[in-house]
C-alpha cells in the first residue's frame, strides 16, 4: 500500500485565480518594499534607514505572500487553511499605495467565502 | 427553469458594497491629494511665483472628505457585518474588506491627530499660532 497523495480533480477557476494573484501580488510587494526603502535611503542621504523598518513591511508581506501561493500551488495540494490575515494585511497595503494587493486582499476574502472554493478547501485538507 | 449560475444564493449586502466603495474613493481621494500636495502644486507654486498656493485652500477643504469618507465607511462596514452575520445572507468577505480599508485610513488619521497633539505639547503648545497673531 502506498502512502502518495492522489491529485484532486476540479480545481475551482476562482481557487487558481486566488493563486496566481496571490503569487502576483507577493512579487509586486518584494519589489515595491524594496524600492521604496532603496529610494527613501539614497533620497535622504542615509538618514531615511531609520524608517526602514516601516518602508520593509511590504517585503515581507510578499515573502509570506509567495510561500502561501507555493503552498496553494502545490500538486499534490498540501492541506492549507484559507488565511484571512494575510488578505487583512494585503489590505492594510493600502497605505503605501500598493493598489494591486489591495485589489488581492478584496477578492481573496471575498472568495474565501464561496462555496465552491470553501468546498474546495474543505476537501484537501479532509484528504491529508 | 433556473440557471444555478445565477441563483440568489451568493446575493450580496448593499451596505457592505457601499462601505468598500467609499472605502477605494477616499483612499484614491487621499492618495490623489497626496500627490497634488506634495508634487505637483509646489511646482506649480514655483512656476507661477506663488500664485498657485491659492489652490492649496482647495486641496484643503477636499482634504477633509477623506477622513469622513472613512468614518461613514467604518460604521456601514460594522453594521453590515453584524447583518451578516444574523441573517447569514450576503459574503462576509466584502463587509470584512470594506470594514478593514476604513478602519485603517481612520486609524491613520486618528494616529495623525495624535501625532499633532503631541508635537504641539512637546514644543509647548500652538506657537505659530501666536506668531500669527503677533508678528515679532
């Protein structure tokens, strides 16, 4: 008897579509975190590293962003809970003007809440 | 016969869409005024030896929608959540998303008021205000 996982047929189209932007929204976030902190140092001589650590937090968003689509992506699917803090925080993103995760962390809570995708979870954390 | 595509089962909550409209408004709004603030009215400041400060009293009473934007945006998110959640009719998930974007630009306006109240007690009150008042 083997132990291997079966692939699960039927993906839900607004499960992938969680996936890919999440993935999307995690690159955009490494990417604009790191410019803005790069900017906002070399803008102010230095001085601005002290507000570093603010200017990072989209950075890290995306790290947690990018290992959570991994995770989603997965084939055979890993059982993952659907993580409503990480769509709070894709919110929170607003701050630093990041459109795009905000847009992420709308629909991500609004397709959390689908029957089909809630469905879906359902069934590959019931088959681990 | 009815096409289950399009049944009333995912129906959704009017108060919970308003709040994420005037969510997205006041925080482009806000990030609009930002940019004219801080990019382009200095220049055009600047450009115009300082007639455009005018449109400063502009962008300052257009200011003040955001902060109330979020406030209205808060509460319509709050009730439509709680309406949610007694009737279970409607995604939560739009009440949650409207809740959080108002939240946190009030949030951010509260921490400024904040932040502004400390400066003024930390440098011993309102002094500019005197010095409006009596030129030295």
């Amino acid at each position: 008897m083997t132990n291997e996982q079966q692939p699960i047929s039927g993906v839900p189209g607004k499960f992938t579509a969680l996936t890919y932007m999440t993935l999307a929204s995690g690159i955009v976030n490494i990417i604009s975190g790191l410019t803005l902190t790069g900017l906002v140092i070399i803008g102010t001589i230095g001085i601005g590293v002290l507000c570093a650590p603010i200017t990072i937090l989209p950075t890290i968003l995306g790290v947690f962003e990018i290992v959570y689509a991994v995770k989603l992506m997965s084939n055979p699917p890993q059982p993952v809970r659907p993580s409503q803090t990480l769509a709070i925080f894709e919110i929170c993103c607003i701050i630093f003007a990041g459109v795009i995760p905000v847009v992420v962390g709308i629909l991500a809570l609004v397709f959390y809440n689908d029957p089909e995708v809630q469905a879906y979870f359902n069934r590959i954390n019931a088959s681990s | 016969m009815q096409n289950p595509q399009f049944s009333t089962a995912g129906k959704t909550n009017g108060l919970a869409v308003t709040s994420l409209v005037i969510g997205i408004i006041s925080w482009l709004l806000f990030i609009v005024l930002l940019c004219l603030n801080y990019v382009i009215l200095p220049l055009l400041t600047v450009a115009t030896m300082g007639l455009g400060a005018i449109f400063y009293i502009c962008t300052l009473s257009v200011g003040c929608l955001s902060p109330l934007g979020w406030l209205i945006g808060t509460i319509l998110g709050y009730v439509a959540k709680n309406q949610i959640k007694q009737t279970s009719d409607g995604n939560p998930g739009m009440a949650n998303a409207g809740f959080i974007m108002n939240a946190t630009g009030l949030g951010l306006t509260i921490l400024g008021i904040c932040g502004i109240v400390v400066y003024a007690i930390a440098v011993g009150g309102f002094g500019f205000l005197d010095q409006l008042q009596y030129p030295r």
